[in-house]
C-alpha cells in the first residue's frame, strides 16, 4: 500500500479540490490511503471559534456562520445539484458541533479546542470523499478518530502504538481508496484528542508503519524539501535526497516541511517519504531515505519566529547544578513549553521555547521564588545546518544577537 497526504494549502479551494482529483489520476489511486488536512485556513478559523466560546461568546455565531459558509460555497461550485446528499452529511456535522457548544461544561481550552477543530478534517474529508465519488474515483470515507487511539494529553496526544496498529490492520481496506483525516485520533472514552499543529504529516505515518506501506507522499505547494523558507530567503535550492537521520535534524530544529514526529516511525521500516509538488505530481521532488545525507550538500536554513528566551540565574550566586536544571525542565514540560536550545554556565541558564499554549505568566510564577528570571518575547531562532562562515558572520553582522551556540555541523542563533 502507498499513503499520501494532502495538507491545508492542496485542499484550500474548489480548483484545488479538482487538482486532487488530477493528483490521483496520474499517479494511480489502488491501495492507496490518502489523508486530508482541513481546507486552506480552516484551522484557524476553528480556533477563533473555540476562542470566542470560552472569552467571548456574543462572536461565537458569527465565526460559526463564516466557517459554514466558507464550505458551502465550495459545495455549490463542486455539487451544483442542491440535493446531494454531501450538503445533509455536511450540516449534520455543523450541527452536531453546535451542538457540543451548548451541552459542554469543561472550561478546559485545550479539551474545547480538540472537541472543535477537528470538524476542519471530518468536513473537508466528506466533501473531497463525495467529490470523488461524483467522478467515478470510487473510495471508502474512514473517521481515523476509530484507528488512531491516544492519551488524553488534548492537543498533542500521545499514540498508543500496540491499540493503533491492531485497530489500522483490522479497518482499513487493503485494496482500493480510502480517504481519512490527517491529525486527529480519540482518547479511550472515544473524546477527540489532536495530535499537535502540523499533525497530519504524523497521521500519514502512523498509517503507513501499521500498514508496512511501500512509501509515504506528502503534496505541498513547494517542488519538494527546500534549503531554506521560500518565504524567508530570496534564494532557495531543491534538495533531491536527505537521510532519515539528517530529516530527523532538520525537522528538530523545526524545518516546517516535515513534522518533528512524522520520521522516527518511517526510519524504523525504512519506508521513504517522497516530498512532492501537487501542482507537478510527476516530478520527483525530494526523497527522504537510506542513502546521502544531504544531495545536494549545501548549506540548510531554519527559522522559527514568536520565540521566548527565559534567563535564569541563582538568587544567592551559586551554581547552576543538576538538580536546578531538573527542576526548570519539569517546569517547561509542565506548562508545555517546546525547548528549542539551551545554554548555561556556572550562575546562568538559558533555553529558548515556543510558548504555544500562552503559560508564559503561570510558569514565571514558578520560577521567580527559585530563580533570578529575564525574558525576551518575540525573538527569531535562526539554525544554519552545514553552515558556512561567511553566512554566520553575515548574520551576526545584521541582527542584535542574544544568544549564539556552535558545533561543528550547526550554529544557532537567537536575535531581536
């Protein structure tokens, strides 16, 4: 079997919807699982709903309203019959979010939230599943919320590995299409759990390992696996092979192309992971596999925006020791704090995170009576893999750097 996945930007309108169904088309579409992300920026039009219900419910309609409307007008243009039955499929699913809405008493955001936006995928994962259909791309629709079964740690769920692979090898069809949803999965009381931002790359993993695919194919906007951020660097190169370890760096360091967990599964069977363009299904973008580690082998840029850099010193100016940085580390796992790079010395600690949950003012409350504590919102982390000199002292010349930290393949720089 093969696994594809489609994310937001492949599926974002109804030409794109139709250029899936092109996709298809030329690269074959037998024993083949395809996992869908929610169209365009529906995720983040989810969220404002979730914001909305919990800080200011008198919005929470008209953010609803957009979002339906969003869908039917790519259901009008994809199903002009008004009485297919996709427009009855697509309303019972908006009404039955509405209708967890009005029956929820958690004030629990992260529990809301996954409740919520995982009607971007079981919406869009409908509507590409009829279009198909219409178009005589025969498929099976599958809810991977049966499949994928996880934690309860809502918004990045763990997967139970043994349950997952047991429940993928007894649903899914081994022969033909099956359409299924990218970053969702359910807890054991069957309440929805999300498997973090970007999850879908992830979920077609975790498919491909239970189902020993052939290969995995992740169709994006770009002609494969860039060294650099199209959108960040005028300049960028095309890398035609990586290694599962140097992907592992790189999606470490946050390289947006691949999700950090999507790899480790693929590496342990050795299945490949193509990284293609949807516009040009048939060029062969970048391969991620057994082999060169870099081809070609340049210089690979990451860059993460909205950092936190949290300076930590001792109150009485004595050592920073083991047992200080385990306390800071259960602080950061305990507000979910992603650590992006540490430095520290004799008195001083500093890490770098992604404050994704918003817990800055909960964790400097914990650390303040242990801790001398500085910050920095809004810093850049720039991460240059084989770097070169000129290109360190380039950026050290055009930035206020705060942090630098170098080794002998990488240097990483955290700047205002």
């Amino acid at each position: 079997m093969r696994v594809f996945k489609f994310g937001g930007a492949s599926v974002k309108d109804t030409e794109s919807i139709k250029n899936v169904k092109t996709v298809l088309e030329q690269t074959g579409y037998d024993e083949l699982v395809v996992v869908v992300s929610a169209m365009g920026k529906m995720t983040n039009a989810l969220e404002k709903v979730v914001h909305h219900y919990l800080y200011n419910s008198k919005e929470v309609q008209n953010v609803m309203d957009e979002v339906v409307q969003f869908h039917h007008t790519i259901l009008v243009d994809l199903f002009p019959e008004k009485a297919h039955p996709i427009y009855e499929k697509v309303a019972s699913l908006f009404k039955e979010m509405k209708r967890f809405l009005e029956s929820n008493k958690s004030p629990n955001y992260s529990y809301v939230y996954d409740q919520i936006v995982c009607y971007g995928e079981l919406v869009s994962t409908k509507i590409i599943s009829a279009y198909l259909n219409s178009e005589n791309i025969t498929n099976t629709w599958l809810d991977s919320r049966e499949c994928i079964k996880t934690d309860s740690s809502y918004r990045d769920a763990n997967v139970d590995w043994e349950l997952t692979r047991s429940r993928i090898k007894t649903i899914v069809k081994k022969k033909g299409l099956t359409i299924t949803q990218g970053f969702l999965g359910a807890n054991y009381n069957n309440f929805t759990t999300t498997l973090g931002r970007e999850g879908s790359d992830y979920t077609a993993a975790i498919f491909a390992y239970c189902l020993d695919a052939k290969n995995v194919t992740i169709w994006k906007d770009v002609p494969g696996i860039l060294n650099a951020d199209p959108r960040v660097f005028k300049e960028t190169i095309l890398l035609q092979q990586i290694s599962y370890k140097e992907a592992i760096e790189m999606a470490f360091y946050g390289a947006s192309v691949i999700h950090p967990k999507t790899l480790q599964p693929l590496q342990r069977k050795e299945i490949p992971l193509y990284v293609k363009s949807f516009l040009n299904p048939m060029d062969p973008g970048t391969s991620v596999a057994k082999g060169k580690d870099l081809d070609p082998a340049v210089s690979c840029y990451v860059v993460k925006k909205e950092q936190l850099l949290i300076s930590l010193s001792s109150l009485d100016f004595s050592f920073i020791m083991e047992d200080h940085i385990g306390d800071v580390f259960k602080l950061l796992h305990e507000h979910q704090m992603k650590v992006n790079l540490i430095q520290n010395s004799a008195i001083s600690f500093s890490v770098c995170v992604d404050n994704r949950f918003n817990k800055l003012e909960e964790l400097l409350s914990a650390l303040k009576p242990k801790f001398k504590v500085n910050f920095n919102e809004n810093v850049t982390l720039y991460t240059i893999r084989h770097f070169k000199e000129a290109e360190v002292v380039l950026l050290e010349n055009n930035f206020q750097v705060l942090v630098k930290q170098q080794s002998r393949e990488t240097v990483q720089f955290v700047v205002k």
